[in-house]
C-alpha cells in the first residue's frame, strides 16, 4: 500500500512538473511569437501631487493579451523575458511605442514626465542609452522628461545600476528607486546613487494605520528620505486615509494608486487631463470631507 501510494504521489510530483515545464515552456513560446508580431504596449498610471490633485506624469506599465494565454501579468512575462535574455529586445519595443504615444503629452507640457521601467539587464546592454537617445531625439522631446526607473537587487548588481545611472544622469535623462525598501536598501548606497525620485514600495503603503512592523519602518523611512534631496514617488494609495497620513509626513509627496487611477490607455489618460481643473477641486473637496 504504501508502495503504490509512494508511486501515486512520485508520478503526481513529476506530472506537476512536467506541467509547470511545459507551461514554462509555452510560455517563452508565445512571449517570442508575441515579440515577432509585437503584441505588447503599455498602458500609463497617472502619478498625482497629492495636496493638489494634479496629475504631474505618467508610468508605462507593461501589458499583454495573448490569444492562447488570456491577459498575462507583467510580473510573469518580465520574468520570463529576463531567464530567456529576451527583456532588452521587449524594452526596445516598449520604448518605441511609449514615446511615441506620449510624445503629445510631453511636447504640450514640459512638466509632464514619462516614467519608464528598466531591469537590471537593460541597464548591462550597452545598446540601450543610445537606443533611447536615438528616439528621443526623433520625437523631439527633453531627456529631462523621461524617467528611468530601476530597482535594488543586490550589492553585486547594484554596481551595475549605479554605473548606467551615472550615464543616464549625465544625458539628462531623471532616475528613480523603484519599490524602495523591498531590496538591498543601505544607506551608504543610497547617498552615493543619488537617484531624483525614490519610490516607496506599496507594501509600506498598505501597512498604515495597521500598527505593524512595516508601519514602524514607514516612519523610519519618512525620516531617512525626508532630508534627501529627492522627489517621493508613493505606491499603490487606495484610499483617503493614506493620502492624509502622507502629506502629514511629506507635503509635496507624489502618489500613485488605484483610489486615483489604474493605469489606462491614452484617450483615457486624454480625458483625465481635460478633467483635471473639475478633478482637482473635487479631488480636494474629497480630501476636506474625510479630515
Ligand atoms: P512597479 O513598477 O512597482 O509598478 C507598480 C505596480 O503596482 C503595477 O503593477 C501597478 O498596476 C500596481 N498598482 C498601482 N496602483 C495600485 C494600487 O492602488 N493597488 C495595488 N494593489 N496595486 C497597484 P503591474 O502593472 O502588474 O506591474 C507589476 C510590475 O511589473 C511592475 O512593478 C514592474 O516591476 C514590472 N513591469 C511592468 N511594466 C514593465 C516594463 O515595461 N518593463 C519592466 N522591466 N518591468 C515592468
Ligand atoms: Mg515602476
Ligand atoms: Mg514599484
Ligand atoms: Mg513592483
């Protein structure tokens, strides 16, 4: 008995695999035919001032609807893209599509930025700054609108980023620490990175008025960031009660969050924006309301 239940659960572990393989591997599959009739684009979250309500900018977050899959996740196909050193190829076409798209934004309003995920092994292709320069320069838009976001990994790759950071920075171009306080945060590599924006991941974001480890860490990190010189980006707000808690901490916070907006196409992105003078007042009308 226990023979043919030690078989059963050793062919039911080695079925799950061979699922979990093949569904990796059609994966990648689909994630390079997609490449092939470039499938994917972005759609764009809106980032608020929150004591105002304006919108200052815009995130490209990546999509893909694939006939067989259904909607995949970023989270998966980024993944995906980078175990099969496809990313810098998706990157490529996902900058191509974002500035050129944006591209009415930006030129109507210099304030407006684009903000723009970057992995790791983006940032270890020499191929990609002059890739962006180039289309850039084609739309005609200022390196001084783009942003460059990227996250900690580990000391060993944060070299990496700090190297590519400097040469961003040095084109003009803006460079933010995404979902901070997830990785490899230390504080010498943080004074010495230099980044303009430092996002805080939405974890923390969720974590107030919860009383919890990450809530504490929250207020640490209000401190050490406080005194930076640098823009603070807010994850992932979903309701009024956060907003109120962070402007208590930083007035000028940026933020973005479902409570705003989720990220949408650009006739979306269009109306929001000839919205925006009813949005702002209702926005704070809102604001007054809950205090
Ligand atoms: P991220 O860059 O930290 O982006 C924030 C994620 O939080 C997005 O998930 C966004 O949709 C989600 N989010 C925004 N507001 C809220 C909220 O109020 N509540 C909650 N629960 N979530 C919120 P998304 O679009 O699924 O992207 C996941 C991750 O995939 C991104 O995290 C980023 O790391 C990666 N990613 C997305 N697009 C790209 C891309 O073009 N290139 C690269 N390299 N990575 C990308
Ligand atoms: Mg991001
Ligand atoms: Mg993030
Ligand atoms: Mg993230």
């Amino acid at each position: 008995q226990i023979a043919i239940l030690g078989i059963l659960s050793g062919s039911i572990v080695s079925f799950g695999l061979t699922l979990f393989k093949s569904n990796r591997r059609t994966l990648m599959y689909r994630l390079k035919y997609a490449l092939k009739v470039n499938d994917f684009y972005s759609l764009y979250q809106p980032k608020i001032h929150l004591k105002t309500g304006k919108i200052v900018g815009v995130e490209a977050l990546a999509r893909w609807d694939d006939k067989e899959l259904g909607s995949v996740s970023p989270d998966v196909f980024i993944h995906c893209a980078e175990e099969n050193q496809l990313i810098t190829m998706l990157t490529k076409k996902l900058i191509a599509k974002n500035l050129k798209q944006m591209k009415p934004f930006l030129n109507k309003d210099p304030k407006f930025s684009l903000s723009i995920n970057l992995s790791v092994q983006d940032l270890s292709d020499q191929s990609l700054l002059n890739f962006v320069d180039n289309h850039v320069r084609k739309n005609g838009i200022n390196t001084e609108q783009i942003i460059f976001e990227v996250t900690e990994r580990s000391a060993a790759q944060n070299n990496v980023l700090k190297r590519a950071t400097k040469q961003f920075l040095r084109k003009g171009y803006k460079v933010s620490l995404d979902d901070f306080g997830t990785g490899f945060s230390n504080l010498s590599w943080l004074t010495t990175f230099e980044p303009n924006e430092i996002k805080i991941d939405k974890m923390f974001v969720q974590s107030i008025g919860t009383q919890t480890v990450s809530q504490i860490a929250l207020n640490g990190i209000f401190q050490l960031v406080g005194n930076l010189n640098v823009a603070l980006v807010f994850e992932g707000i979903e309701s009024v009660e956060e907003i109120h808690y962070i402007i208590r901490h930083t007035p000028n916070a940026i933020g973005q969050g479902w409570l705003y907006s989720k990220a949408i196409n650009t006739a979306e992105l269009q109306l929001l924006i000839d919205q925006q003078p009813y949005m702002e007042t209702s926005f704070l009308e809102h604001q007054k309301q809950a205090r």
